[in-house]
C-alpha cells in the first residue's frame, strides 16, 4: 500500500490527531480555496474559510455549549 504524505499550512484547522478532512470554498475570490480541519462538529464543507469571514471549525473538547473557548 502507498501512503500519501500531507503538508499542513497556517491556514489550515487542526488540533490533536483526529482524522481530517478538506473543505472547499467555491467562491472564485476566496483568499483561501482548500484547507484541513479536523472539527467533528462540521456540516458544510463548501463554506468560506475564517480567514475570509467564514466560522471557526469547534475544536473537540472546547465545546462552547461545554463551557471551552
């Protein structure tokens, strides 16, 4: 079996070791167009990034109706 190495940037969400996934934004002047998230709580994947206005994926453990931040 062949493994794919992945190359994580600034702008991508992830915390911890959870298993990831891609989220693609289809606006064509997204700053950014793909990034990594880990967040088990995502529903849309087409979204706009956070850099350019979209929400900040909810970290696992930081639940905000569980009092994290």
């Amino acid at each position: 079996m062949k493994r794919e190495v992945i190359t994580l940037d600034r702008s991508d969400r992830v915390v911890g070791d959870r298993p990831i996934h891609l989220h693609r934004n289809s606006d064509p002047v997204a700053t950014v167009k793909e990034w990594a998230c880990n967040s088990p709580y995502c529903e849309d994947l087409t979204g706009p990034h956070p850099d350019d206005g979209g929400a900040e994926p909810i970290v696992q453990g930081r639940e905000p109706w569980r009092g994290g931040r």
